[in-house]
C-alpha cells in the first residue's frame, strides 16, 4: 500500500508554471486541432465563402500566424446575389492570416460560374485583392477545348483569367 501511495505521488507530480508555458509558446505546434470543419464566412448578413476541410490547424502562436489544412479542403465562392461563383478544391493548404494569402497545393481543381475546370498542383488566392494565381502547369477545360500552359492570373470569381505561357489547345469532338 506504501508502495502504491509513493509511486502515485512521484508520478503525478505537477508540471512548473515555466514549462506549461514553454509548451503553449511552442509556435511548431497547434494551437486548435478542429475536425470536420465547416465555416461560413458573411459580410452585412451576405454569405461570401463557405469552407470545408477534414482537419484544421491553427497556429496562432507562429511568428506569423496560419491555418493549415493538412488533408485539404473545398472553397466556395458567393456573388452579391448568393450565387455560387467559384469552387476550389484541394489536398492541402495553407492559410497565413496576415496576408490573407491562401495557398493550395496537391491535385488543385477550381471551377467558375460557367463551368469552365481549372486543374493545377499549386494556385495562390490572395483574399484581399481577389487575386488568383500561380506560375505552375495548368490545365483548362472549357466546353470546347483544353488548354494547356504555364501561369495563370484570374480574378477570384475565375471568369476572366490569363494563361503566361500557353502550350497547346486540344479541340474536343464530342461525336
């Protein structure tokens, strides 16, 4: 019994002030874990953006703080009249919050109001601009054709883009 009493004394001994805040200060590590998030993000009562992700991380105590979304997520994009203007989805991305800069990475589709599919590995959004871009192979799918090339600027509504370097068209025959 003795026994019993000793050992559960020296093994729940409590950790110093000092070190609990030396582990919350960690910046390496989450300060949220959340799953199955979903947000809704309005302005005046107007929904802009909708988000969905498996896994959230917030680390809010980094130098610069950022959202990871370490098993991706799914984006969706409002006009002023509620309608859907954009989705993108991905495998992974990150979120730095005082840029406002989104970066997307692994298996990138993003499609616009007119169904028009851009596929690419990574795609930069800069939230307070609007701006949507990247310098990597990108691939767009129109109804009629797909066009290839590298770099791409666009507005985040996605219906007005410029491809840098284009590198072919393939004309679709839908016979």
């Amino acid at each position: 019994m003795l026994f019993a009493v000793l050992f559960f004394t020296l093994a729940c001994t409590s950790n110093k002030p000092e070190e609990i805040k030396a582990i919350e200060a960690n910046q390496n590590t989450p300060s949220l874990e959340r799953v199955d998030f979903e947000t809704f993000i309005s302005d005046s009562g107007k929904v802009q953006y909708h988000v969905t992700t498996p896994l959230l991380l917030n680390y809010d105590k980094a130098e610069e703080p950022y959202q990871e979304y370490p098993k991706g997520g799914h984006i969706i994009t409002y006009d002023t009249a509620q309608i859907i203007s954009s989705e993108i989805k991905c495998k992974y991305a990150i979120y730095t919050e005082k840029a406002a800069i989104w970066d997307l990475r692994n298996n990138v589709e993003a499609i616009n109001s007119d169904g028009v599919i851009f596929n690419t590995e990574q795609l930069f959004w800069d939230h307070k601009n609007g701006d949507i871009y990247t310098e990597e192979f990108v691939k767009i799918t129109t109804e009629d054709e797909i066009i290839t090339g590298y770099g791409l600027t666009a507005k985040e509504n996605m219906r007005k883009y410029n491809l840098k370097k284009m590198s072919g068209t393939i004309g679709i025959d839908e016979e």
